[in-house]
C-alpha cells in the first residue's frame, strides 16, 4: 500500500469526455482511451493506429473532429468541455467520495454548425428541438410484426462532392462515412474494386482534401431478431415466425425503430436536422442536368455541448449536477445498490427478496423494505446481493439476474401473467442468433464471406439499378407516434419506485407502472458479439488461434492470423517420452528437482519478478524451513511451541492417509491410471513437500487415490484472512507433470460473494501457474520448473495477501490512487469478515482427513479465542473512532463500518457457542 503521502493524482478525463485542446480552443476531441480503463490493454507491438500504444498515466487517447485525426496527448494540455452519461449510468462527487448516484435523466444542450458549410446555428438546441438526420444506426432496436430485432450491419449509398464539384456515388458494407466528413480517406484508393465493378469514379479522380459526403442512404440492414412480444398466447406467438435477416427496398418501410432516452439525447458528433427550418440554410451541391439532380443538405453536426444530469444518491436524496462537477463510478463495489433496487438479504438462517429504500454507504448499512411482510429493516450491504451471482466482479459485470436497471429494455407480459420466474429474479431473452455470431472474414480475393458478402451483393445490385427503370426508392422507416398504442407490450425502465413497482415509458411515450413480476429484459446483442469475439478473462485454449485485426492496402480493418513467431515449448526437449529419466537424475539442466528453490511467478501481472533468492539468505522459521511471503509468525513458530515430534500433535505439514475423504470435491472421479512417469514424479513432489513446506500449509495425499491431494492453508499475519483456514482439494490427471494440477477451492461464503478475487465460489482458482489464467510463458505451469509445492506457497504468498483487490490484473495500475484505496479498503473489510464465518465452517462441518488438525489449531492452541478476541477488539476499536491513525495505515484491515460490524457480529455469536462448549486448553471451561 502506497503511504499516504504518495498518492497519485487522479485522472482529468474519461471514455466520452468532450474535450477541447488549450492551445487550439477551436479544436475539439472525445477521449476514447484512459489509462485507468479497467478494460485498456496493451495493443500489439506492431499496430499501425498511433492511438493504440500502451498508455502511461496522464496520457489519454483523443479523436478529434470533424478532421479524422487520432493521438495519444497529456492530460495537461486539453480542457473538459462536457462529460457524457446515460440513465442508468453511475457516478460520484469525487473518486475518494464514499456515496454515489445513479443518473436518471440527462438534459443536454447543444451548439451546432452546418454539416457543410460550417456556419454555426444562432443559438444552442435541445433535443426537443432536432431530429436525427441518420434513419437508422447500427445497434438501433427495430421492430416488425411482433419481433424486436437490433441492426448489425448496413451497406450504404454516399455521394461524394469532389473537386471541381462533380459528383461520385460510392456504395459500401459498414456506414463508415456520414455527411459533413471532408478528406483524403473519403474515397477508397484507385486500386480499389470499387471503380472496376461499379464505375461510379469518375474518370482518373483520385482522392483529395477536397471530397466531402453531402448525402448518406442505408440501403441493407442486416438484422439480429432478439425476441418475440411477451404479451402473445403461445398460439399467436406461433402464427408469427421469425423475420428474414436482410432487409432492403420496400421492405425497409415496414420496419418500425425505437430509439432509447440515450440515443436520443445529443452528442457531439451527431448530425441532426432542426424541426423549425425557418432559420435553416441548406447547401446545393450537384447539377439539375445530371441524373442524380440537386442534393440540398439541411444537416447539422452537433459541436459542443453542455449537460446536467438528475441524480439519485444512495441515501435517496435526488439532485441537478453539471456533469462536469462530477466523476463517473468506474469500479463499483459489489454490494452496491440504490434506492429501488431488487436484492436478496442473505443471512445464515434465511433468504428474503427485499427493496432497496436507501444507504448509508460510509457506514455500509441499507434501510431495505421485505417485501413478503412490508417491514422496514436495517441490514448490513454485506449480507445483500444486488446481482443474483456470487461471481460478480466489476471488471467483467455479469449481466445482472435480479431485478431490473434504468435504462433497461423490457417486454411487458399481460396484466394478470408474470414472467414465470420467482422475484426478485428477472428473465432474460434475446440470444443472437447462430448466423449472426460469425465474426467478419475476407477470403483470398479480398471479398467478404459469408453473410456479410451476401449483402454487399445486394447492396451492390441496388446501386447498379439505381435510377433505371425497375428499380426501387427505399421508403421513410417508420417511428412510434403519440397515441399508437400497438408497442404497448415493450419499454424503457424509467425508475424504479421503493414499493417495488417499476415505471416504464412506452415507444410512443406514455409512462405505466407495472410490478417486477410482469417484466422480461431484452439482452442486448451488440454487447453478445462483443463478449462473443472479445478475450473472456484472458483465458485461451491451448491450440486455439488469435483472431486479430489489421488495415489491409486498403486501409480497410480486416481479420488477419496473429502471428506468434514463438510458440510455446516444453522446457526440455523430449520431455514426453523420456520424464522419467530425467526425473531420476536430480543434476540434470534445467530440470525440475525437489531440492530446486521454489520461485513463485508474478501473479496476473506483465512485469516479471526477481529470481529467487539464495537458499541460504531466505528467512527461516526457527525449524529451518524457509518461508513463503506474509506468512503469520505465530502459525510459522506451531511445531516449536509444541514438544518437537511429540505424537501428541496431529499438526503434520505432509501426511499420507490410507483413504480419501468422501468429502473430497474430486471424489467420485475416475481415477488416473498411473504410469512409471507419474509415480516417479509424485515421489519426488511428496519429498519436497515433506521437507519444504511451511509450518502453515497442511497436506494430505492418499494411499487409494494417489492423483488426489487436499491442502489446508492457513491466512497469513496483517491480511484480511489471518488465521482462516482454506481448504484446496487437488487432483492429478493422467498427463500429470506435463499438465498442471487442478484445483477446488472449498469456498464457504454463503453466497455473499468470493472471499478473493482468484477464489471463486463455485471452486476456482485463477492463478497462472494451474492454467486458469494466461500469463506469461515463465509464469505458466511446466513439467521442468514447476511443482505442487510452488503452487501451494504461491496461493499463500500471492493470493492470501494484504490487500486482494489488486488481485484483479486490471487493478493493480490503481495501486496508491484514491480509487483504488478507497475500493481496496472496501474489498479488505469484506474479506475479513467472510473468512471469519470460514473458521466456524470448519469447525462445524467436519472435514475429511484435517478434523484432528483444525480441532488442535483452534481449541488446543487457542487460535479460535484469538479470532473471537481480536474481531471483538477490532469491533470495539471501530465503534470508539472513525479516524485512522498513522499505525492504521499500516493494518490491512484498521477499522470496520456498521454494516461490516452487524454481519460479523453474527458470526462471532455462533463462534463464541462453539468456544463456550469446548474446555479451556489449560483447564476446565470458566
């Protein structure tokens, strides 16, 4: 933890900020890169776009308008000009701020200028006062005989003023021009196929800074249909099939599109025509001889704009802010939550659907309303779960299974129906559809595949005929319109109201109120295909091929094959066949051998870390093993404060046990057939094992199961989880050394959450030495440098550590800012209190092979009054005084909040039973 005294300065801007340079205030930009960006990876090596190198803190990523130019520029030399939300969106005052808001509305005024002159309109709009001059956009929702569908891609024509005022009409997949845009990369390069199949370039007309698109037509839509109206029998469900894909002529006319609160607000960028023209000066661009006539362009682009947002604070007061005068809340907490909001109050004795009526979010403590019995309670946010998943996490946020959000699309089921699933649980629908799942793909010839080249081919036909007898115009697409009741069945989640009912605004804009019962979400399929294509936690089957992009000669962005150049290698050649060879010889280069130093590898991290240190200068436990990072002194000195050997004492750190616990999480697996390699192998990890592992980590292996293995480790000293025992269970496959172990975290959390980021509920273990995580080369698993022991140590030393949060690869930048402080104090006091109710699992529930073990650790040398006596000092401590010592800063865990104190005081009850009923460990109980 970085001191106090060298916290780093909090970033300026974020993704969306309208921004504008200080030496050029007529230049302006939107941030599209930061660096604090949970998300922000490096890009590879060798991409040519200057936007996407590796940022450094203080840089962000800017495109500028309504010139195409992209850089990475200090935060120092621009000014923020707006900040852009939508509903739904969360935010704060400040990063250190402990309470935060959720935008429920957002009113934005804009300035705009002429699309092509650049003459800027006399006042500044609102969105009353503007259309949208693009029909239809990609990710816009439409809707067509019952069906909503999302468009996912378009051909479009554009006619492109070039020099001398000619006119050229250019077709292409994808809307990359809109009107307004001005430069050299307007037109595709002579070598284009464009000009040989169409002929629509003029003569020898190369691009220039002149070309300028004064006009932009869709003339294909593909389209994702996402679901039917919820609100229809299943008879009539079934006489209305599914839509065609492609739609274009005529047909575009039939298809009605729903825009939500976000995209209708305006953004910089955004070209609008004004509903009062009186004002308006249209260019004429083109001839009345020619064949495509006189194109007048009435369309403005929206410059700058200015924006309040109507805030709800989580202790329900609501309010008007610039959005300027705040910051928006990147990284929520999991317990999160606000005012209306659906949530499950998980106690150990029962489970209870409950709205949200506000928080008190330093104290951690919400007043929630019971839904079965109308009470008002007070209830620690610890013990609510806002998500309906125990493995959320704010990198990557599930979609949410409870409740419903502002902002939400959502069909709307017939009075007297329900959605069919038990509240506070909402359904979801829309899966894409298989067709529409195939990533972009460019064959030999240059030539799209699949889906998309059939409807470049269309598209392609249309422009063809253009004006030639047969051919059609597209058609208006049509709007809801005030009164036309026939959307009624489908909405937009306004707010969220505390006796649970739920405000929705219809397509043609009346509002209703409906219960949560009566709602299904509408899952968004632009957000599918980018979890689809994107890289799911960095993992990556091995043998699977990097997809990629890259700009062809073109300058078009296609898929192209990554190229590694250095593909993985066992680190001795030959290892398959000849392991057990080289397993007997312990000298031999470069192989692995139980008296090798274990090195634990960086965990989640790109820097590599320190080799290890000399045998010899590593610290020792007063038995002379050495030991692995932050473990607790106190567990490290068990054998010395005991008679050394004595039989007494079931505390062995390596044990082989006749049988393996019905209780094992790999219990009822086949087990491996082991082969000469495997066995060799194992009995050189038993004697490493045997001869270093600290006093802290317990393991036991079985003479019936010899390809499972269970460890006990015990939380080390100055962490959130000191003195909570884990419990791993392991298996070996057949492959074993060749492939890592695999683990099963025995997780006891009760539902509230994981207890660690690596640690997940359903078993997990994100580390990149088993496999679970794509790390580096040097730091993944290898038959030759690595071992079960290092494993072991690595989850002491790199994952039971002082402060979790920065588990998460893409928190470990925040180290020492406000944001990351704040949330690492946060997650701290969580995991100390989840791994208390660990201590009492395990004394509660026997555990299979460590009964006697965590029977002597807790009652016979007294940790368990230690754990009671020091959570009731902390209790006491928190309660006293609110402010931090400078001694504080050093604690991983200084102080708790109200709500952290209701949940542990629970816990401490049921462990105080169970040390009641247990004698003193020097006597007879007092």
């Amino acid at each position: 933890m970085a001191p106090a005294t060298q916290k780093r300065a909090a970033a300026k801007f974020y993704q969306e900020d309208i921004v504008k340079r200080k030496d050029d205030p007529n230049t302006f930009g939107v941030v599209v890169r930061c660096w604090q960006d949970a998300e922000d990876l490096p890009a590879p090596a060798d991409n040519a776009d200057p936007l996407m190198r590796a940022l450094v803190q203080g840089e962000v990523g800017v495109s500028y308008f309504p010139r195409p130019v992209r850089e990475i520029i200090s935060e120092d030399t621009l000014e923020l000009v707006d900040r852009m939300y939508q509903p739904g969106d969360l935010l704060k005052r400040s990063v250190d701020d402990v309470r935060s808001g959720i935008v429920t509305s957002v009113n934005v005024r804009g300035r705009l200028e002429h699309a092509i002159s650049g003459e800027p309109f006399p006042s500044w709009v609102t969105e009353h006062d503007v259309e949208s001059a693009v029909e239809v956009d990609m990710g816009d929702y439409v809707v067509y005989n019952d069906w909503v569908g999302q468009v996912i891609e378009m051909f479009d024509e554009a006619w492109i003023e070039v020099a001398g005022g000619n006119m050229i009409r250019l077709p292409e997949l994808s809307a990359r021009l809109a009107i307004g845009e001005k430069g050299p990369d307007i037109l595709p390069q002579p070598m284009s196929t464009v000009q040989g199949l169409f002929g629509f370039l003029l003569g020898s007309t190369r691009p220039s800074t002149e070309d300028t698109v004064v006009s932009v037509k869709r003339t294909v839509l593909a389209i994702s249909w996402l679901a039917i109206n919820q609100s229809l029998t299943p008879e009539e469900a079934d006489a209305k099939p599914r839509p065609q894909r492609i739609w274009y002529g005529s047909d575009l006319g039939k298809l009605t599109v729903v825009s939500r609160r976000a995209e209708q607000a305006l953004r910089v960028g955004d070209r609008v025509r004004l509903k009062d023209n009186t004002f308006v000066r249209a260019t004429q661009h083109g001839k009345s001889s020619e064949a495509h006539g006189v194109i007048s362009v009435d369309a403005y682009i929206v410059q700058e704009t200015k924006s309040t947002v109507e805030v709800l604070w989580q202790d329900g007061t609501r309010e008007v802010l610039e959005t300027r005068n705040t910051v928006p809340y990147l990284n929520p907490d999991e317990y999160d939550c606000w005012p209306g909001d659906h949530v499950i109050w998980k106690t150990e004795d029962s489970k209870q659907h409950v709205v949200v009526q506000s928080v008190n979010a330093r104290e951690r403590t919400a007043q929630v309303l019971v839904v079965a019995t109308g009470a008002i309670e007070l209830a620690s946010v610890l013990e609510l779960d806002p998500h309906g998943t125990s493995d959320w996490s704010a990198v990557s946020p599930s979609n949410d299974g409870l409740g419903v959000r502002r902002g939400d699309l959502v069909f709307i089921h017939r009075e007297g129906t329900t959605n069919g699933v038990e509240p506070p649980m909402v359904p979801r629908i829309g899966e894409v559809e298989e067709w529409a799942r195939d990533p972009p793909t460019v064959g030999p010839d240059g030539r799209l595949g699949g889906w998309r080249r059939d409807i470049a081919n269309i598209g392609t036909r249309i422009a063809e005929n253009r004006g030639k007898e047969g051919s059609v115009e597209e058609p208006p697409f049509k709007r809801p319109e005030k009164g036309d009741t026939s959307l009624a069945w489908f909405g937009e989640v306004l707010d969220l109201h505390l006796d649970g009912t739920i405000e929705v605004m219809l397509p043609h804009g009346e509002k209703i109120t409906v219960p949560l019962s009566r709602l299904t979400r509408l899952y968004d399929s632009v957000e599918q295909l980018e979890e689809l294509w994107g890289d799911e936690e960095g993992a990556m089957d091995e043998g699977e091929e990097v997809e990629v992009w890259e700009m062809d000669e073109d300058g078009r962005w296609v898929e192209g094959a990554a190229d590694d150049g250095d593909e993985w290698e066992s680190a001795d050649e030959g290892e398959d066949e000849e392991m057990h060879d080289v397993m007997d010889v312990e000298e031999a280069s470069g192989e692995w051998s139980p008296s090798t130093d274990t090195v634990i590898p960086p965990l989640h991290v790109e820097t590599a870390q320190p080799p290890s240190q000399p045998e010899d200068s590593r610290p020792k436990s007063s038995s002379g093993r050495p030991q692995s990072p932050d473990v607790p002194k106190d567990a490290m000195d068990i054998e010395d404060d005991t008679e050394e050997g004595s039989s007494d004492s079931p505390w062995k750190r390596f044990e082989v046990l006749p049988e393996a616990p019905v209780d094992h999480a790999f219990y009822s697996s086949t087990p491996a057939q082991p082969s000469r390699q495997f066995l060799t192998r194992l009995s050189k990890e038993y004697k490493a094992l045997r001869s270093s592992l600290p006093d802290s980590i317990l393991v036991r292996t079985y003479e019936d199961r010899s390809d499972l293995l269970r460890s006990l480790i015990i939380g080390p000293e100055n962490t959130p989880y000191e003195n909570a025992p884990f419990v791993i269970d392991w298996m070996l496959d057949s492959n074993f050394p060749q492939t890592p172990p695999i683990a099963h975290f025995l997780s006891w959390t009760n539902g509230n959450g994981r207890v660690n980021p690596n640690l997940y509920e359903e078993g997990k273990v994100c580390l990149s030495i088993l496999g679970t995580w794509a790390g580096d080369k040097s730091e993944s698993w290898s038959a030759a440098r690595s071992s079960l022991l290092q494993a072991f140590v690595s989850i002491q030393g790199l994952v039971l550590v002082k402060e979790p949060w920065f588990c998460e690869p893409a928190y470990e930048k925040l180290r020492g800012t406000e944001d990351g402080m704040v949330n690492s104090r946060l997650y701290n006091e969580k995991a100390f209190v989840l791994s208390r109710g660990f201590v009492r699992r395990a004394l509660e529930i026997p555990l299979g092979g460590l009964e006697a073990e965590l029977h002597w650790f807790y009652y016979t040398k007294g940790k368990l009054k230690k754990v009671v006596d020091d959570a009731r000092a902390l209790i006491e401590k928190s309660k006293a005084t609110k402010e931090d010592t400078e001694a504080d800063r050093e604690l991983a865990v200084p102080r708790l909040s109200g709500g952290g104190i209701i949940t542990l005081e629970r816990t401490l009850a049921k462990l105080q039973a169970l040390l009641d009923a247990r004698p003193a460990p020097d006597g007879p109980k007092a």
